[in-house]
C-alpha cells in the first residue's frame, strides 16, 4: 500500500484512540455490507470491507439449472441491470451452442441494454445523491428513471426483473410504434440529466467535498485491475464497448469518456457523461435497426452444448461483467464463474479509504460504483 | 431591593471556603481547576456588589476582566491537564511526579 | 467568485424546479397503461409478444395438462404444480392443469415460452396481494378469469415537464 | 433582609458548588458546576449588572464548561468515575474551610459593611463600555496581551509533537 | 391497504385510555382542587367595584358579552398569556409546526413528488398531528449503559432552552415575552447552552455514533457561534443599543440590511449552521453516523428534539427578522378604524354591525404581527430551500468556512459599519 | 350590573406582576420571564414524554433490544471511548475568541457616546487578537498533531 | 399426450413426475377455500375442444435443428495470428512447462504446473504486458481429483491487448475430505505479481478450499466466519433437494 497516513496518526496505543465501527449492515450509509472502519478521531487508519450478506451463491444454482431457466436467477445480483448481466451469459451460450443471433436482435438487445445502464446508473445516482445528503439528487434520478423503465417495461413486459435476453436473441420483439415513444422519452431523459449539472456536479458544496478524495492514480487503477468507470476516471482509456465490441457495438456511433484526476468527483461524474452517450446509442441504433425480422432463433427445449469453455465479457454499468462457462456435453453448464465489476473494484475500498477523514467515507466508497449485492452474488 | 450588601458577600464568602477547601482536598487536576473557578466566582460576586451598593461602574469593569482572564486560565490549565494526561495516562495531580516528559 | 456563482445557480435551479409538473404516479387512483394485453408467446416463430408480465391466465380449453410450464418453472421458482381440475377435457385425460403459487412466482414468463398449445398468457393484472398466504395460491378456475384492469395512466411530456397524465 | 429569590438562589449555587467537587461522577461535577455558575450569574443578576450576567453566563456556561466537558470526556472512563483522595486532608479541608469562613465571616459582620445600603439607581451598562475605552484602556490592551498569550501557550502546550517523538523512537 | 399490528386489541387501547383518564381525574380532584383553594387562600384577589373578584364572579362575567371581552383582552396582557400562547410558546410551536409542513410539501414540490398526501384530505394538512400521535404511541427505548437521568432530560432542556429563546422575540410594538435592555447578549447566553445539551445527551447514549455526533455538533456550533456574534456587531454599532425591540425602531427608514448585507449573510450562514440545516447537517449525517446524536432516541424523545429544533429555526428566523429586515415594521395593512368603531360599532341605517373580535388586539399589534410573519416566512424559505439545493458538507471544510471565511466576512461587516457611522452617512448626524 | 371599566381591570393584572416584580431587582424581573418560559416548556412538554410512557408499549422481552446501536452487530468496547478529534484546538480557540467577540459588544453598545480617539484602544486589542488568531489558525490548521 | 414430451426432456420429466402427485393434498385445501371459484371452471369450460386438439402435435417438434459444434473447438486450420504467436512466445520461454489448450479468437488458454507458475506469470506480466487478473475461477474436477485454478489476465496498457484474454491455468490436487487451509490442496499465490488477484484468491479459497500460500490474507470472505462445511463450489456439496 503505497498511501501513507497523515503522519502522527497512530501513534499512541491503540486502545486509547482507536475507534472501531460497524459501518453496516443495518447502517444508513454501507448498503448489504459491514465495512469494518477504525477511526482515529476524524480520520480513517483502516478500514476491513466485509461483503456476503447477500451471497446467494448463484454460480452453484447455476450448475442445478438448464441453459434456460438459468436466466432469470443469473440476474439477480442486478436487477437494475439484469440485461447486462444476461448479455455475457446468452454470447457465452450462444458460443457453446453455436447459435448465430438474429440482425435486428442484435439491436433490441443493444437499446434494451442501454436502457438498463441508464436506468442501473441513474440508482447509482440516486443512492449517491444521498449519501452526501442531496435529497433532491436522491428524488429526480429515481423520478426520472421512471422514463427509462417504462420504456423497459413496454419492451419486456416487466419494471426491473426483465428475464429478457436468452440464447439466441431476445424474448419478443419490440411493441408496435415503440420507436417515436422511445425517442421521445429518451429527448426528455436527457433534456433532464442535464440539470443535475447545476444542482450537482457543478455545485461548488459538491466539488469541494468531493475533489481531491480517494485519489487513485492511474498506476493503481490499472495494477488493482479496477473496471468501468473507476479505471476511466483514473485515465485509462478502455471500454469494451469499443475494445473488444460485441453484437453490433462496433457500427454505432459513440465515444468513451474518460477523466484524468481519479477522484471522488472524476468517478461520479463518468457515469454520468456515460449516460449522454447511452442516450446516443440508443437514437442511433433505433435508426440503423433493420425494421422487421426475427428476433429469436428457436432453440430445443434442452440444449446441450459440448466440451467447451467460453470466457466472454461486456461493459455494464459497473464496468467489464465477464461470464467464464465450462461445457459438459450436458444440458446444465459444468461451472459458470461470474466475474463482476463490482467485486473487481471492492479492492479498491481498504485501499483508497485508508487515512481519509470519516465524512469522505460515503463518498469514496459509492463512488467505486460498487454494488454489495452483485459483488456478493 | 431588601437584600443588602453583607448578604451578598456571605455568600461570597462560602463560596471562597469551598473553593478553598477544594483546592486544598482534591488530588484531580480538574476538580482543582472547579475550585479555582469558585473562587474566582466569589471574587466576581463581591466586585459586582460592591459595584452595585458604591454606585461605581468599575467594579463591573473590573468583573468582566476578571471573567475574561478566566477563560484565558482554563484554556492553559485544560491544555495543561491534556498534557499530563497524556503523559502520566491519569489527572491526579500526586501522579505528576517530574515535570519533565 | 466561481463559488458564489454556483450556489446562486444552485438555488436558482432549485427554485425554477418549483414551478415544474410533479411526477409522482398516484397510484390506487391512477394506474399506469402498459402495451397490449400481457406477455404472450407464439409456439411457431418461437418468438413472444409485447406485453406486461402479470398474473396469467389460463385457456381451460387448450390446456392438455402436458406439465411442460410445470418443468420450466422447476428450474426457476417451483411455483406451478399441476392439480387435479374435475373437468372432462378430450385433450386433458389426466385433468390435471396448472395452479400457481404467486408467492413464488418471478413474473419471468418462461412457462408462457414452454406452453406449445396457447393455453397459459400472461395479463396486466399485478394487484395480487393477500392476507394470506393460500389466498395467493390461484387454482386453474381462478387462473381462468381473465382480470379486469382498467389502467389509463402514461406518460406525457410538455413544456412544463413530464407527468403521469 | 433577604428575599426568596435569594434564598434561593444562595442555595442553588453554593449547594452545586459543592455538588461540582463532591460528586463521584466527574460529568455530573461539570454539570454541578455549570449550575454554581449559573447562580452567581443570577446574582449579578439581582445587584443589576444584567451585562455582567449575560458575559458570565455567555463565557462560563457558554464557553467554558463546554471545554471541561469535552476535556473530561476526553480522559478514560476510569477516571471519569473514581475518586481518590485522603480522608485526613479532607478532614483538614473542612476545618480549613469552616475556620476561614468564621473567620471571614465575624471580621465582615463586626465592620461597617452591615450599613451600607444601596439607594442610587443601577448603573447602565454602556458606562462600563466607555471604562473600557477611556479609562481602563491600557488594561484592556494588557487583557488582549494575555488573552492572545493564553490561546497560544494553550496550543503550543496541547499539541502532540514531541509526544510523537518519543513513541516514533519505540 | 395498511395492517393493523397483529397484536393490538382496540379494548386494550381504549381501556389504557380510560384508565389514564381516570386517574388523571382522581389525582385533580384529590390533589388539584385543594391546591387551587390554598392557593386562591393566599393569593390577594383584587376588589372591583366593591366586589372582590373570585374566579367564580370572574366566570358570571365572562358569561355576560359586554364584560367578556375586556376580560379576556385584560387576560391577555398577563405574563402567563404572553408566555404560554401569544408571542411566547404556542405561538411559536404553531409557526414551528407550519415550518414542519410547509417544509415537507416544499421540498416535495422541488423534488417533484407529492409529499404528504392522504392525511387531512387537503394535501395532507394533519400529516403532522398523525405523525405525532404516532411517535406518541412509540416505546421508548433506552440503551441499557446509558446515563439515564441525563438521558430523560435532555430532550426537555432542549425544547425549553429554544422556547427561553423564543421569549427573547419582539413580534410586534411591546408584544414581546421578555423585553430586555440586554436582549441580544441574552441571546448569545441562550445560543451556548445547546452545545451543553447536545454535548451531554450524546454522551449518556453510551453508544458510538451519538457520541462522534454530538461531539461534530459541539464543534459546528461553537465554530460558528464566533462569526455569529461578530456579524450582529455591526448593527449593534449602527443602533448604540441591544435591546431588540430598540433596534426593531431604529429601522423605521431603513432596514440594516441595505446597510450591512455582509453581515446579513454571515448571519443566515451561521444560522445555518447553528441550526444544523442541510448544508452544514454533519452532526446527522445519516450516511457516516447513523443519525448523530439524535440515533438512540426514540417516540416521543425524538419527537421534543425535533419540536426544540423548529422552535429554536424559528427564533432564528424572527431574530434575523428582527435585526436585518426590520421587525414589525412595514406599511399598515389594516385599515386604523376610528376609536369609536372599534369600541361602538358601525351604524349602517337600521343594522348595528359590532367588531367583537377587534377590541382584543390593538391595530398596531394585528399589523405588526401580520408583517412579522410574512418576513419570518420568507426567510423560513430560504432556511429551508438549501435542503433541496446543498449537499452536506465535511466537518474540516465547514471548520475552514467557519474560522477562516465567515470571521473575516464579519470583521468586513464591522469595519462597514464603523465607516458608515464616522463617514457620517449613518449615526447621530446621519440620515437616520 | 354595573358598567365595567377595562382599565381597571386590566389594573388588576398589572397589580399581580408589580407583586411579584418587588421581590428582586428591578432588571431581574424581565429575565425571571425568560426563565418561566423555559420552565412553562418543560413544563408544557415533560406530559409528552410521560403520557407516551403511559400509552406506548413496555417489552423488555430482549436484552438485545437495549443495546447501543452498532448496525446490527453486537456492539464492540466502549460507546464512550477516548475519542479525539483532529479539532480540539478548535475547541481551546474558541473560548478565548468567544470572551473577545462579547467584549467588543461593550464597545459596540456605547461607541455613538465616545469620542473617535476612544476606538485607538479597540483597534489595538483587535489586532492583537487577528496576530493571536492567525498563530491559532496556523496551528489548528496542522492536524497531524492533533 | 405422450406426443407432447421430446425427447430431450424425458430424463428431467422421470424426476419431476412426483410433483403433481405431491401436491394433491395442496389442491385439496385449495379447493376447500375456493369452493366457488371451483364451480364456475366446470360451467365456462365446455367450448373447442376439437379445433384445438389435432394442430398441437406437430408443432411441439422443433424445426431448426442447430449443430452443436462439439469437435471442433480448435480447428487447426485457421487459428488467429495474433494470438498464435502470443502462446508461441510461451511455448518458445518455457517449453513444456506451459502447455497450450486451445487457441481462440481473442482467447488462449494455457496450461502450467503449480510449481511453475509464478516464472510464467511473471513472464506473462513483464514480457507480454498483461498487467491484471479479471477473473480467478476454480472449478473442480472431482473426478481428476484436481481443483483447477484459471486465471482470465487482461492488459490495460497495451492497447493491442486489449481484446485479448490469457487464462492461466493450473491444478492443485484435491482431497475428498476436505479440511482447508490444512490440507495438500494448496497453490502458490498470486498476489505479489498480479495484486487484483487478492480478493479473488480469498473467494477462491472460501469457495473450493484451495490454500493460497504466500497470500497475506487468507480469510473467508464472502461466507459466514463460522462455515464449517464443505466449501460450497465442490461438486460434492449438494443444494438440497436436487
């Protein structure tokens, strides 16, 4: 570790001026985890993340369960971005199986999955909004995320719990005249995320809080392999969208954000601008998706897939969710190994939040974009 | 007014016997400093008094200096006490053997 | 001066935001509209319709008591077990169709894909709450109903902001 | 002749004074305090200085038993509760005290102190501004000198660096 | 659809009542009645018109109208009126009450939901009364370690401490609880008992997070006690008085924050912070320490901080009212009737039209309370409006702001007024 | 019945606070209304407290429901512990800079009735304070010796 | 009806048969709280029975048999530039100790013994720049008896690298009574050359019981501190009733 205290910190015994808090799991301000902190006055000299109180064991469910009826537990972990965590798990399968996925698929699975991320970021906000006591910054991103899920909703036919991506295409095909409202209220989504700059990110309160807290140079970003947005804010150009693009990533118009300073402010800001870019690449690929054709090839009731083990990942809301499945020749898989953003950046918690004064603590740490349920899984 | 002036400094003067008795019984540097507050509060008292019953502003004046200088004695004698806590890990004075830490 | 500026921009946003259309969806009195009639599946292209996922509804007359939504459902919630129904079907020997624990149900609709004789939907009915636990059960004669729903709410956007009609 | 405010009030502080030294609790001692203080405020109070009053109640209550507080709850818990001290020097204590108190008290009552009555109207306070600033100004700027000296020797004396060093060495 | 809590009998619940109930009438018959006796024994009833006035004439009078109201408006001068209703405790806990609602459906309305809704039938107007009846009907948990009798009275110091500040509010011409020639020394003396309460509540908690919060509190309030009583220095200054109802009459002309707009802004920034509204909320940062030194309080405790808490952002109000937006003063809204009217009423032809209502206040008091409240509620509102604006800030900035912006802002605000009052502009040979 | 005369009964009530008001120094009476509102408060609220200690339910059913709050985990040492924070000297500032904020208010009330030349002093004492201050801020500012 | 069952799902339908039988009683009671609900079903029931019954046989068969590509998982015939001379520059460092398993796009999988597989990795790290681990999965091979370890190791710097994924892999010998941290199931950790492998080697652990040595914290993380079972991602830790 290479941060150093603020020297004189610790230096009397540590019965006498150590604090240890439970920070969670029935804490305002930890989310389904303890975060053991130890505090010497105002400052933090260590702080132990205790994940698991969510852990469902979903990579154990998943070797019980077909290709099939592994898709609405797998998305579990996030329901606010369950396309996303399909998408890895239908490429893997749909590598195993050799399944070749419809055109227009392609692109509903494209807009659905963007929407999620909006809709995931834009609870990320919220949450964030509150945990530096912005009330307002709470209300209008779950407000305005109403936009985005009712549009989810007409394409799935559910509000959080989609189930909709499967191998070989999506479930159904998008309502009739879903283009125009679409459109419509993704103009308006991103007519309204544009005022959180002047109430939020370009408030002076905000900025001074959060600037300058849990630096995370880029050298760490990448040796702690951090992902999405907390590798982005560090300066580290990469997006897997645009790195190694999936389904139809590669045709559609769009741009990486990426910041230099690595801060508390940097991280909050990058989904943020991310969002613009959804908006993007929702309008584009409504416009470049073919009008009609299928959606879903049909599979056998059972698939079997071979000998075979697919590593394949996508950019989430969180960052790079990669999805390792081993194939037995059997119609359940033999292991899937579910490597998400979330976990990846927890590293970064013990590091980053050691020697930071007690108020930052909120603010570092859910600006890691850090979801305990989907770490846990 | 149906008080009189000697009431008033009877009272001072109990108020000066517990703080000295105070000082001169307890063996906590704190409970000392509540002490030397009682009588500096008596010694307010009888100037405010006297003030009162001569009709003269300065026993007032001198009240409020007096009241600012004890501020100014209990910010160093609490930092004081700060100090030998830290050292000796207790505020009872007859553990402050050495003056050196 | 940088600071001064941005909290007067701050306030003033704040204040302008006094005057914009609330979003709140009222819900018993309103209720929001959703796409088509629930979430239906086509056997044939494999390949379902639009629709919210809501409680199902059951075709007693195409009902072949084939248990396949029964096995769907094994792998996700062991909500659906097939019960005895005292109906004489020519295509139901066995008489036995779905019944529904909505207490274990996830609303994921992938009976609705197992069902190959368009016998199981889904409706817009999501009102299922209950004091008790068996009042969540829905039997076949319950899951035959269909709902009557009467949702008109949507979203409607203007100058003054976006709100539930 | 006194009144019931006065008894009362007489009772009230010299009552918490000795509640402030004699309680076991040393937080219950600073609340005792507080109210001792507080009495003697009411006494100015009662003689007409309602400035002086306020400024004690301001600085005392406001300020000062705010910092005996805090520095109270900074020592161990140990500490906050127990008591040490001599039952001989108590002893010698209150026969300090009782013989001070007569003492004092039999020189007071036999001087001429008993006649003095008060039959002017009370003094405003603006008059003890312009002491200040006429009058007594070299003792105000004397009383800035030790105030500026106090908050400075308190810093320098509270601060931890060379408690640092030496646990820096093992 | 809402439950009832499985094990609640509604016989219990009224039997607890009646049982109350009850025994309140036996302890007023037993112990009341004669306290009223001994004291209507010692007490020297006053003789008007050769009758000595009982409590039992002063109810035969108060039945006939033409005495009633002189009764009543002679009832209303009383020190007991002044504190318990009027410009004392009930007037204040209702405006605190209005602040509590006017707060939720603002913020509500900034945030664009609805907010309390359903309660009261009009937008949720007894959301309040519920919600009180609820934190009424709350156990009342106390940790097992915790320090109790300090515990118990904290929250009641607390709400009298703020009501002793209310009482220092001038609301109109000689309508003030207590009129004190000292009165804003008195509020500083009153402004330093609330670290001490907060201070020693979070302590006897016995628990970690109201014990880092109360100990924030402590820091937040006295770091900003300084510049608050530094930024009132220059009014003081202008005015060569501190009495509040003195300085009120000062701004006939003007209002001081024309004048010191400096010092009026350090002002409401302090108040801010005194009041631990949203900016500068740290010591209930509910994302670091679970709720400060408010976490182990629970039913009705919570709810004497929270009614301590509005009395006291309302007492802050009305004193920036006082000292910066000129009190009571302002046009006179209602129309001076002639005396006559007042005491005779209109004549119209055969109809006789009387104001009974009127003869109880005077026209200066109604116009001047009227005038208060406006200029109390909008400065409520920008009290408020930061919650829905600011995030919350760290304890080290808002040190920083404390010690190093706010303190030199006012010495700014100071060496304006001195400038004001030797340049001539203000002053004795000023335009005032 | 007899014309009643306002004044006088309004007479009567003034009667009972002059009563009252002889009893103790003339400024005291207008502070003895200050306290008797802090005591009506407490007064007027302490039924609060004890009537929701009548209605509301008692269970001690679990030890663990008097814990100290510790989100859900049973609480580590001490709730009361030796605690410190970095601002203590924020703490030590504060009560010599209060005393100098409340003295210039005796300057402050009394300036129209002084000469110019009386402000000399008051500037003095402020600049001995700003150099007091500006060494404290100093120190206060660096935290890692507190 | 029998027609209605394909063939892939009899296996599963053997199992499954108990279910209705199982939950008879459960009817039962249903019907006893909805007696008349009950009663309507047999009135509304009677329409179309003929219309429906004769199309449903043919469209349970599914159409678009996909071929389940099973052989060729590495065809020799086009393998991937790139990512070729990537593990030939391997093979040509280490030899034999590093075994290539299959070479896919953008994917080489590559396979050491735990003796070695620091040298390799350092190698990988330095020489090839991958410079982070996106993924440790454990899988075990009961079987084999062996717990095999992959590292997925991905590059944030090398802009080349970027599409690409190396998982390393090795194989830690497993025991059937598992007792972990105290058994031969050990291998050399990771951490002191790619230090994002730390939270994800404390998973590992947890979840199959393998000892990573040199790691300097070696607790559970995600499960409870009093788990005293099997570590729950071996094959023979079974979920109830399945």
């Amino acid at each position: 570790m290479t941060t150093q205290l603020p020297p004189g910190l610790q230096l009397e015994k540590v019965d006498e001026r150590i604090m240890t808090l439970n920070v969670g799991p029935q804490h305002p301000g930890s989310g389904h985890m303890r975060l053991i902190v130890q505090v010497d006055g105002d400052y933090i000299v260590a702080c132990d993340p205790d994940p698991g109180y969510v852990h469902r064991g979903e990579e154990k469910m998943c070797e019980y369960r077909n290709y099939i009826t592994n898709i609405p537990h797998l998305e579990r972990p996030v329901i606010h971005d369950s396309c996303n965590i399909l998408y890895p798990y239908c490429l893997a399968v749909e590598e195993i199986l050799g399944l070749e996925v419809p055109e227009r698929a392609k692109y509903v699975r494209v807009i659905a999955s963007e929407l999620n991320r909006c809709v995931y970021t834009m609870y990320w906000l919220a949450i964030y909004g509150i945990f530096l006591g912005h009330s307002t910054m709470f209300m209008w991103p779950m407000g305005d995320r109403e936009l985005l899920i009712d549009l989810l909703e007409k394409i799935t036919g559910a509000r959080v719990t989609h189930a909709y991506f499967v191998p070989g295409g999506v479930r159904n095909d998008l309502p009739a005249n879903f283009e125009d409202v679409c459109l419509r209220q993704v103009n308006y989504f991103e007519k309204r995320i544009k005022e959180y700059a002047d109430i939020f990110y370009d408030n002076p309160i905000l900025i001074s809080r959060t600037e300058n807290t849990g630096i995370l140079s880029r050298q760490d970003a990448i040796r702690l392999g951090t992902t999405g947005s907390v590798l982005r804010a560090s300066g580290v150009d990469f997006d897997i969208r645009k790195k190694e693009p999936y389904d139809v990533y590669e045709n559609l118009d769009f741009q990486t954000n990426v910041l230099q300073s690595g801060d508390s402010y940097a991280r909050s800001k990058i989904p943020w601008l991310d969002m613009f870019e959804s908006c993007r690449i929702i309008r584009d690929a409504l416009r470049k998706m073919p009008k009609s054709g299928s959606v879903r090839v049909k599979l056998k009731p059972n698939p079997k897939g071979g000998d075979v083990e697919v590593y394949r990942r996508v950019e989430s809301g969180r960052g790079a969710l990669g999805m390792h499945v081993i194939s037995k020749s059997k119609p359940e898989p033999y292991r899937v190994k579910i490597s998400v953003g979330s976990f990846r950046n927890l590293i970064c918690i013990p590091y980053l939040l050691r020697g930071e004064k007690l108020g930052n603590m909120p603010a570092v740490y859910w600006s890691l974009n850090y979801w305990p349920v989907e770490a846990d899984r | 007014m149906s008080n009189e002036l000697i009431d008033f400094f009877i009272v001072s003067i109990a108020l000066l016997g517990i703080g000295i008795y105070g000082l001169a019984v307890k063996r906590n540097a704190i409970r000392m400093l509540f002490a030397i507050e009682i009588i500096i509060n008596a010694a307010n008292l009888n100037l405010v008094a006297f003030a009162r019953f001569l009709s003269h502003s300065g026993g007032q004046t001198l009240a409020l200096f007096s009241i600012a200088i004890a501020a100014a004695e209990v910010a160093v004698g609490l930092a004081l006490i700060i100090v030998a806590y830290r050292m000796y890990k207790n505020v009872d004075i007859a553990e402050f053997r050495s003056l050196k830490g | 001066m940088g600071t001064a500026s941005g909290i007067i921009k701050a306030l003033n946003s704040g204040i302008k935001h006094l005057a914009v259309k609330r979003f709140t969806l009222r819900y018993p009195e309103q209720k929001l509209k959703f796409v088509g009639d629930g979430y239906q599946y086509d056997p044939t292209t494999g390949v379902g319709i639009a629709g919210y996922k809501g409680r199902h509804i059951l075709f007693h007359d195409k009902c072949t008591g084939c248990q396949l939504c029964a096995i769907a459902c094994e792998g996700v919630a062991e909500a659906i077990a097939m019960v005895k129904v005292n109906e004489n079907w020519k295509h139901n020997k066995k008489a036995i169709m779905p019944q529904i624990d909505y207490g274990k149900c996830v609303f994921c609709g992938l009976c609705v894909d197992a069902c190959p004789f368009y016998a199981l939907y889904m409706t817009n009915d999501y009102e299922l709450s209950s004091f008790t636990k068996e009042g969540l059960i829905y039997t076949p004669s319950q899951l035959q109903v269909k709902p009557h729903v009467q949702q008109d709410a949507e979203i409607q956007i203007d100058d003054r902001g976006a709100s539930h009609g | 002749m006194v009144d019931a405010t006065f008894l009362a009030l007489s009772v009230l502080t010299i009552g918490s004074a000795i509640a402030a030294l004699e309680m076991r609790s040393l937080i219950y001692g600073s609340i005792a305090l507080m109210g001792a203080l507080g009495g003697v405020a009411g006494f100015f109070l009662l003689l007409d200085s309602p400035f002086v009053a306020m400024f004690q109640i301001a600085v005392y209550v406001g300020s000062i038993a705010v910092l005996i507080l805090f520095t109270v709850m900074l020592v161990r818990r140990e500490l906050i509760f127990t008591k040490v001290e001599d039952p001989r020097r108590r002893y010698a204590g209150i026969g300090l005290m009782l013989v001070l108190m007569v003492g004092l008290g039999s020189l007071v009552i036999d001087s001429g102190l008993k006649s003095v009555t008060a039959d002017e109207p009370p003094i405003d306070f603006r008059l003890i501004g312009e002491d200040f600033l006429t009058y007594y100004w070299p003792a105000l700027v004397l009383m800035a000198l030790i105030l500026a000296g106090s908050v400075t020797g308190a810093l320098v004396l509270a601060r931890r660096e060379d408690v640092t060093d030496e646990q820096r060495a093992d | 659809m809402s439950v009832i809590a499985p094990k609640f009998r509604l016989g219990y619940f009224i039997k607890a009542l009646l049982d109350n109930i009850f025994w309140a009438v036996v302890l007023l018959t037993l112990a009341g009645i004669p306290a009223i006796m001994i004291l209507l024994f010692y007490i020297d009833l006053p003789i008007i018109d050769g009758q000595i006035l009982t409590p039992f004439l002063a109810f035969t009078w108060m039945t006939h109208p033409e005495m009633s109201v002189p009764l009543v408006k002679a009832f209303m001068q009383t020190d007991f009126f002044r504190i318990a209703a009027f410009p004392g405790f009930g007037f204040g806990a209702l405006l605190a009450a209005g602040v509590i609602f006017v707060e939720r459906k603002m913020l509500a309305k900034l945030q664009l939901r609805v907010g309390p809704f359903y309660c009261g039938k009009v937008e949720g107007i007894l959301q309040l009364m519920s919600d009180g009846i609820k934190l009424l009907t709350k156990e009342i948990i106390i940790p097992a370690k915790a320090d109790k009798p300090i515990f118990w009275v904290a929250p009641l110091l607390f709400v009298g401490t703020a009501a002793a500040f209310v009482s220092l509010i001038p609301v109109a011409p000689k309508t003030v609880v207590a009129d004190i020639d000292v009165g804003l020394l008195a509020v500083f003396a009153i402004i330093g008992f609330f670290p001490i309460i907060t201070v020693l509540s979070s302590w006897s908690a016995n628990s970690k997070y109201p014990f880092i919060g109360g100990i924030r509190a402590l820091h937040q309030m006295i770091s900003f006690e300084i510049p608050l009583i530094l930024s009132l220095l220059g009014v003081v200054i202008l005015t060569g008085t501190l009495n509040l109802s003195e300085i009120v009459e000062s701004q006939a002309t003007y209002w001081w924050i024309a004048f010191l707009p400096v010092g009026a802004i350090v002002f409401f920034i302090a108040m801010l912070a005194e009041l631990e509204r949203i900016p500068f909320d740290l010591p209930e940062a509910e994302s670091e320490i679970v709720a400060g030194w408010l976490t182990e309080f629970s039913g009705m405790m919570y709810g004497l901080v929270q009614l301590g808490s509005y009395l006291k952002l309302y007492a802050f109000a009305g004193l920036f009212v006082v000292l910066f937006l000129g009190g009571w003063q302002g046009p006179m809204v209602w129309p001076p009737f002639p005396e006559e009217i007042v005491t005779e009423g209109i004549t119209m032809g055969p109809v006789t039209a009387q104001i009974p209502g009127l003869p109880l206040f005077s026209q200066e008091m109604l116009n001047g309370t009227l005038w208060f409240i406006l200029k109390t509620a909008a400065v409520i509102f920008f009290i408020l409006l930061p919650r829905g604006v600011f995030p919350r800030i760290r304890i080290d900035l808002l040190l920083h702001v404390g010690w190093y912006r706010l303190i030199g802002l006012s010495f700014v605000n100071i060496f304006i007024a001195l400038g004001l009052l030797y340049a001539g502009v203000l002053g004795p040979e000023g335009i005032l | 019945m007899k014309k009643f005369d306002p004044k006088k009964c309004a007479y009567l009530f003034i009667f009972w606070e002059e009563s009252q008001a002889t009893l103790v120094g003339e400024t005291a009476a207008n502070f003895s209304q200050v306290m008797m509102m802090f005591g009506f408060a407490v007064i007027a609220t302490a039924p609060a407290l004890l009537i929701s200690r009548m209605l509301s339910p008692r269970r001690r059913s679990n030890p663990v429901k008097f814990l100290p709050m510790e989100c859900g985990q049973v609480p580590q040492g001490e709730g009361r512990t030796h605690f410190m924070m970095q601002y203590y000297a924020y703490v030590l500032m504060f009560v010599v800079f209060d005393v100098m904020a409340i003295f210039l208010y005796a300057w402050g009330s009394t300036i129209l009735n002084l000469p110019r030349t009386a402000t000399l002093p008051i500037i003095a004492f402020l600049a001995i304070m700003f150099a007091a201050m500006a060494f404290a801020l100093y120190q206060a500012k660096r935290r890692n010796i507190w | 009806m029998s027609s209605a069952d394909t063939t892939e799902t009899k296996d599963t339908k053997k199992k499954r048969t108990r279910k209705p039988r199982t939950t008879k009683s459960k009817t039962k009671k249903s019907e006893e709280i909805n007696p008349p609900a009950e009663t309507t079903t047999t009135e509304i029931t009677t329409p179309s029975e003929q219309e429906v019954a004769p199309a449903l046989v043919e469209e349970i068969v599914p159409e678009t048999e996909e071929k389940v590509e099973t052989e060729d998982v590495v065809p020799q015939v086009d393998l991937p530039k790139f990512e070729k001379s990537l593990a030939d520059k391997i093979t040509q460092k280490f030899g034999s100790k590093a075994e290539v398993a299959y070479i896919k796009q953008n994917r080489i999988r590559i396979n050491v013994k735990k003796e070695d597989i620091k040298d390799i990795a350092l190698y990988i790290r330095d020489e090839l720049n991958f410079d982070h681990a996106e993924s440790v999965s454990g899988v075990d091979y009961p079987d084999a008896k062996k717990i095999e370890v992959v590292y997925h190791l991905g590059s944030y710097t090398d802009p080349e690298l970027s599409k690409q994924i190396l998982a390393l892999a090795t194989s830690a010998p497993r025991e059937e009574d598992p007792n972990p941290g105290r058994d031969s199931t050990r291998l050399p950790s990771l951490r002191e050359i790619f230090y994002s492998v730390e939270f994800h080697e404390r998973e590992c652990f947890e979840m199959l019981g393998v000892y990573f040595d040199g790691h300097p914290d070696n607790r559970r993380l995600l499960l409870p501190e009093d788990w005293a079972d099997i570590p729950p991602l071996r094959k023979d830790f079974a979920i109830k009733g399945r």
